[in-house]
C-alpha cells in the first residue's frame, strides 16, 4: 500500500516537473515560429500517375555506306557534332579505281575535243564543196558519241569519290556515342551498324495515358514528372491516337523544359483525367494527418493556432483541394504545423514569401 501511494506520489512530481519544464521552455521560447498561406479559390482538374520515360529524338544505329577495313572509330562516351567524322573506313581498291577512272575520263575528254576540231575542219571543207555531207555527218555522230562517253566517264568518276567521301564516316546530328557496333580492324559493308549514336538535347517524356485522358492532355499542357534524379516539367507537343490493342493506352510525347535528364530515365508523369473546376484549396504541406482524419491549422486574429477538421479532394502536386469550416483568404499553417496544438500562440514569420509555385 505504501509502495502504490509512492509511486503515485512519484508520478505527480514527475508530471509537474514536465508541466514547469514546459511552461518555463515556452516562457523561454516564445510563440511558435510558423508560415503561413490563404487558402484560395483554384482551377484544379484530377490527375493520374502514369509511368513514362525520357526518350530522344534521335537514337540511331549509324551504318557504313561503302565496303572497307574500319581504321578508326571513337569511343562510347565520345560528343560528336552534326557533320563530325567518328570513324574511318579504307577500302584500298578506291585508289586505284579512281586512277582507272580518271585517265578514261582524260581519253574520253581528248577524243571529244578531236572530234570537235574535225566538225570544224570538215564544216569547212563543205562550205568550199571540198567534203562530202555524208563524211560531215558521220563526223558529227562520233562528236557526239564523245561528249556522251565524256559525261558517262564524269558521272562514273563522281560516285567513285562519293564513295571514297563515304570512307570518312560523319555524325547526322548532334550527339553521343553510346555502343560500338564494330570495331577497328573489323571489315564492313554497306548497311553495316558501326555505332549506335543518341541525342541527348531536345529530350521528350514518353508516356502511355488511357484513352479517356486524351481530351484533357493536349498539346501546349504543362505535365510535371517525378524521377528517382528529381523532379521536371514537360510541354505535351503531341498525342498518338492509337491505342495499343493490350493496354489500351495512347502515347503522349511532351518537349522536356531542360536537358539535364539521361536518355531511358523512368518518370512518373501527372496527367489530368477530368475537367478544371473551381475549389477552395490549401498548399499539399498544410495537411496534417492523424488516424482519425486530415486536419490544418488556421491562425486566427491573436495569433492562436485553430485545428480544423478537413476533407480533402481533387490534389495535384502543390495544390489540394479541402471542404470543411475554412473559408477563402483564412491564413493556413504551411510550415510548423507538426509541432502546433490548438490554442497555441504562433507567431508568423516576417517576410513571409510564399512558397506556392503558380
């Protein structure tokens, strides 16, 4: 008995010693430092979770055009610029066909500037009836069965060093080189992948939507997207209208707003999935949530802290919207909320900015 009576004793003194510790801390502190927000009249639509991926615009298998021993190639990693030689092919033979080819073309040049010399000889001698008509026109048939050898010869001559222009193997675009499809020393043909080249600027979301969001997410929205690399935002350039026959979801590509993203990075997009409509709604960081429910605080006329019971709706990432006893313009506790009890002086902290992204 005398034990219970101490013990109970005991518990006494340590609750007054935590009652003064506190009084003397708040006498100490002072008001609880908070920020705060009005609640406001918003347009919010409801928005899904969709997964996606960041995707260039460009990702290309680069393949040789001519036949030929890879000399060089660079390396995975390397930053080519449109038009940049990544690797070289040589293909000995082009050496000499082009020789080959050069001196018909010479042949063919100088037996066309002799046909065109006996023309003029021989149109001479008609004028003078010293020449037959006959001769002059065999003369100008074999002009020009030279001038169309000259052209024949030019044209052979030209793909020849098309081919060997081809040797030096040059970037379409802006990019990286991201695998080696072959290597040097390795012989190739045209059609042959040599390396898989990706463009890591003017970067897109790929993202696979249900049918029923294609009426809310048009082109010129703003989506936001979240990543295991942080969080971004995308402009919805255009939507696919071809549902896949499985899944039966559409894909939507939205122009990323930076290009700090990498290639084949996995988001989780929000896409809306109804209409705008009109609600009162409070900043995401103001709930505070508990078994029984959601709960805020609002700060009334002398600075005291007022739990109102809530029940939230339509969200998006910063926004979400409440019902119960708030009204437009009431001051609602954005940070400092998990330490407040109702009834407690608060005090609002100056230059207090808000921290609502419009």
């Amino acid at each position: 008995m005398r034990k219970s009576i101490a013990n109970a004793m005991a518990s006494v003194a340590i609750a007054s010693t935590l009652i003064v510790t506190s009084m003397v801390s708040y006498a100490q502190f002072g008001p609880t430092p908070v920020n705060v927000e009005a609640a406001q009249m918003r347009m919010l639509a409801p928005v899904s979770s969709v997964s996606g991926a960041i995707v260039s615009q460009n990702d290309s298998q680069v393949a040789a055009r001519v036949s030929g021993q890879l000399v060089q190639v660079a390396k995975v990693g390397t930053r080519v610029q449109a038009g940049e030689t990544f690797a070289v092919i040589r293909d000995p033979s082009l050496v000499f066909r082009h020789a080959e080819q050069l001196a018909r073309m010479k042949s063919s040049e100088s037996n066309l500037t002799f046909q065109n010399s006996e023309v003029n000889r021989l149109r001479s001698l008609a004028e003078r009836d010293l020449s037959s008509k006959t001769e002059l026109d065999r003369t100008l048939a074999a002009r020009d069965q030279a001038q169309a050898e000259v052209q024949e010869n030019k044209a052979l001559l030209d793909q020849i060093e098309l081919s060997q222009s081809y040797q030096n193997m040059q970037a379409p675009f802006d990019g990286v080189i991201m695998e080696r499809l072959a290597d040097v020393g390795e012989l190739v043909a045209p059609g042959t992948a040599v390396v898989r080249l990706v463009q890591t600027t003017d970067l897109e979301v790929s993202a696979r939507v249900p049918v029923a969001s294609l009426a809310y997410v048009t082109p010129g929205k703003t989506i936001s997207f979240s990543s295991s690399v942080g969080n971004g935002q995308a402009v919805v350039r255009t939507t696919v209208p071809v549902a896949d026959n499985r899944s039966r979801l559409v894909e939507v590509r939205a122009d990323v707003t930076d290009d700090k993203w990498p290639v084949g990075l996995d988001i989780t997009a929000k896409v809306p999935s109804g209409a705008e409509k009109q609600v009162l709604a409070v900043h995401r960081d103001a709930l505070v949530l508990r078994r029984d429910g959601a709960r805020v605080f609002r700060i009334n006329g002398e600075n005291k802290a007022e739990q109102v019971m809530v029940e939230t709706g339509i969200a998006t990432e910063r926004w979400i919207e409440v019902s119960g006893d708030i009204q437009e313009g009431d001051k609602i506790v954005i940070r400092g909320a998990e330490r407040l009890q109702p009834g407690q002086q608060v005090m609002i902290r100056e230059n207090n900015e808000s921290l609502i992204s419009q």
